[in-house]
C-alpha cells in the first residue's frame, strides 16, 4: 500500500445473419475488426466517439505502448468495435461462452473462447478468431470465487493476486512463495485444469497518496487523487478509491481549499469511495490529461482484455498500457479486495483513487500496484460502474447542470438514464425489449436504438 504523507482514488444461428462492414466506412484497412452496422447505425468507435480522442491521450498511447499516432487511433477504433463483438458474442455463446481479449498492436485481432466446438462457424462469422476451451467462464468465475472464500480467514500475504486468465482458461494465484499458493488451491479443491501458479515478487500495495487525477487532502494529512467527478440529484461530488479515507473525513483540494466530505468508503472487500463536495466546487466531465489539456469523458463502457487503458494521478500524471485480467482478487496489508482489474499501467504513491480511462471511457479508480514510473510496474483499479451502482451516483459526462441523467424511460419502458446495466440485462424501450452488450452506465443519448453497441434488440 503505497501511502503519500505531508507535513501538515442469443442464439448462436443469430450470430451469423448480420451484415458486415470491415472498418468505420465501409473500406478496409489493414487489421481492422469487421463490425455488424446497417446504413441507419453507427459502428461502435462512432457510438463512443473514437475519433475525439484528445491528442494528449493519442501521445499518451504513443509512448507507452510504442505507437505512431495511426496506430493509436485505430487501435481505439478497434477496441471499440471488439468490445461490441465479443458482447454480441457472448449473449450467442451462452452457457458456452469463455470470454474475450485483444491482442496486437492496433489491435487486429479478437479472440472469443467457447466450450462447444460447434460455435466456431458463429464466431468466425463475426470476424473474431475462436479458441475452444474446456471451462467457461461461467466455471472460471465460480472456481474464482471458491478461491476467495478459501482465502477468507487465511495469510494471504505470500499470495497476494489472484485472478480469471481467461487467455489460459485458468484461475491463477500469483504468489511470492509457491508453496502458499498451492496450499490455498487445495483449500479451494481446485485441480490441475482450473487453477494454476505463477511466482511473482510483487508484494501490491494501495496508492495512497473537480478534475479526474488531480489531487486532493485527506483530513490535511495524506493525498489522493480524484477519479472521476459525480453527481447525486443536485449534489456534486468526486469518485475514489476507499482506502484514501473514511465516511465523514473533510477534504480540501489541490490548492487547499476546503472541498467536501467523504459519504461512504469501502476498504478492505473493495475500494470505492465518493466525496460530496461544497458549492465552491463544480463537476466536470474531464479527467487531467498530459501537460494538463482535459480529457472528455463520455460514458462508463467496460473495455475488454487487452484493451489500452490510461491512468491520470496526481503523483505521476499520465501514463498508459494495457487491460491484463478483469475480476482480479488482492492482498495489501490492510486486506484483501476483489472484483479489481489487473493492467500494466504505473503508478506511484498519491496516484491512489485517480482516474483510468479507456478512449473516451471511464473504466475505474487507482487502487494499488507494485513497481513505480521509473523501472515499470503493475496497477490495479477499482472498476467504476460497480461504484456509481453501489452509491447511486451519475458519472458526469456533460456540461449541463448537475443532477439531470434525462428522463427515464422515455419514450416509455424500463431503461432508465443513469443505470448500471450488466452485459446480459434486458430491457425495454419504445415497446422492444433489448438486451445489454457490454457493462456501463446508461445516459441521455445512448438510448438502446442508438447505440448498437451496447444494446441488441431480442
């Protein structure tokens, strides 16, 4: 835990019967994700607006991941158009369904993993590559969560990571000493097939010490930084990372200004935390981006593995790399949390509770890691929609005034502005029912007919 102190956060036949389109206009380019579009619908990277990715983030991309700015913008691009693949993908696969990752420089290629052999055609069909596997994901997730309660009680300290490879199809415990690791899969009943070892020196840590990334002070004492600002009806407030401070702790900003209350905090089991702020402070839909320049941020859909994703904190700035596992489980010194996501971002004391974002996407708050910006290191982020769910927050992605996510349901049915739809919800709207593609907070404008990519009519 790293602390910053000062002196004074469907059935798979439907799968086939789509029109395809390779790349955002119908044109080819080389590694490009072919995308199920009709003329009346935008493509994924249009539905989440690609294209207005700030140049700071671009640069961003660039030097951490080794990129030319073509490939960064398409490699947005294909990320988007993936994530609403393997989303169609999954609600096809069902019960077969093994998860999805990217991999590549831009990246050109998704995978998409099943049990049954038969559902390669399907999945080839939407231009994915397929791996057939023995375990779902469904399995992996429960053998997972079998790891967790073993856990519960236990040292864990000697192995701090665990998390679903759904690359490797397996459950793997990262550990310092093997032997600790092993034992905590025999407490499990894991076999062979399910769990699997891998020796690590990383011992993670919390990165302790109304724009996302910019700093804030904890009672006067430790910093954080702030991950993503929010709105609760007319109130207007800030996400972060739990283990930054207590329900009822004051904070002040990054210019020492007195700046609100913590309302509620979760650490250890996980790590999220809002502050309310007072009317001295304004939310705005951007996260600190590169030389300070603002990032937009446009709505909360959930990146796939191997997915860019960038970090924004108060210590170390901005820096990028890559999704590496979602439902990842870790021991600090306090305790374990779960249900974080594992990424090859930096980050260093301070950066805690700060902003991870996806393109245009926000996908979590700075929980901990090992390394530093220096030699490299491992991130882990608290994800975002759990958060706003959990406090019934709005993650603010406009400009407007605070409190208004729309009116719900219009015209007519149960999707509603401002909720947290999992992938595989249903709802209705304008008398269809649909059903969710990919986790994220629903918001004026991505009503389900609008966005293909995170709704598919049932």
């Amino acid at each position: 835990m790293l602390h910053r102190r000062t002196r004074a956060v469907c059935a798979a036949t439907a799968a086939t019967a789509a029109l395809f389109v390779a790349g955002l206009s119908g044109s080819t380019h080389a590694g490009a994700i072919p995308t199920a579009t009709t003329a009346a619908s935008p493509t994924a990277a249009q539905s989440l607006r690609t294209d207005a990715a700030p140049p700071a983030l671009l640069r961003a991309l660039q030097r951490d991941l080794g990129l030319d700015r073509g490939q960064a913008e398409r490699r947005l691009a294909n990320e988007a158009e993936a994530g609403a693949t393997a989303g169609r993908l999954r609600l096809a696969l069902g019960a077969d369904f093994a998860g999805a990752w990217v991999r590549g420089a831009e990246p050109a290629a998704l995978t998409v993993a099943t049990t049954d052999a038969a559902d390669v055609p399907a999945i080839e069909a939407r231009g994915a590559r397929a791996a057939v596997v023995r375990h779902s994901l469904a399995d992996l997730d429960a053998a997972k969560a079998r790891l967790d309660r073993a856990a519960r009680g236990r040292d864990t300290a000697d192995a701090p990571v665990r998390y679903v490879d759904v690359p490797t199809n397996t459950v793997v415990v990262q550990a310092v000493r093997p032997a600790a690791a092993r034992a905590l899969l025999k407490a499990a009943g894991l076999d062979a097939s399910l769990g699997r070892v891998e020796t690590t020196a990383e011992r993670p840590r919390a990165l302790y010490d109304l724009r996302g990334g910019e700093a804030y002070y904890i009672n006067n004492s430790s910093r954080c930084s702030i991950g993503f600002p929010v709105t609760r009806g007319t109130q207007q407030g800030f996400a972060t990372a739990g283990h930054c401070g207590q329900a009822g702790a004051s904070t002040t900003g990054s210019n020492r200004v007195a700046q609100g209350t913590f309302q509620g905090s979760v650490f250890p089991g996980r790590d999220m935390a809002w502050v309310a702020t007072n009317s001295n402070w304004t939310a705005t839909p951007y996260v600190n981006g590169a030389g300070g320049q603002n990032v937009r941020v446009a709505g909360s859909t959930q990146a796939t593995v191997g997915a860019s994703v960038c970090r924004s904190g108060s210590t170390t700035g901005w820096h990028c790399g890559t999704v590496q596992q979602l439902n990842t489980s870790v021991t600090y010194p306090e305790g374990t949390i779960t249900g974080v996501t594992r990424t090859s971002v930096c980050a260093e004391p301070g950066d805690s509770g700060g902003s991870f974002i996806s393109g245009s996407q926000a996908q979590g708050v700075t929980s901990g890691g090992s390394g530093n910006c220096s030699s490299g290191g491992t991130t882990y982020f608290q994800p975002i929609n759990p958060l706003l769910q959990n406090y019934g927050l709005t993650l603010k992605t406009t400009t407007d005034d605070p409190g208004n996510p729309g009116e719900p349901g219009e015209p007519g049915g149960t999707w509603a502005a401002g909720t947290v739809y999992q992938a595989g919800d249903t709802v209705t709207y304008g008398g269809a029912t649909y059903r969710c593609l990919q986790t994220h907070q629903a918001q004026p404008g991505w009503e389900p007919p609008n966005v293909p990519a995170l709704w598919q009519r049932a």
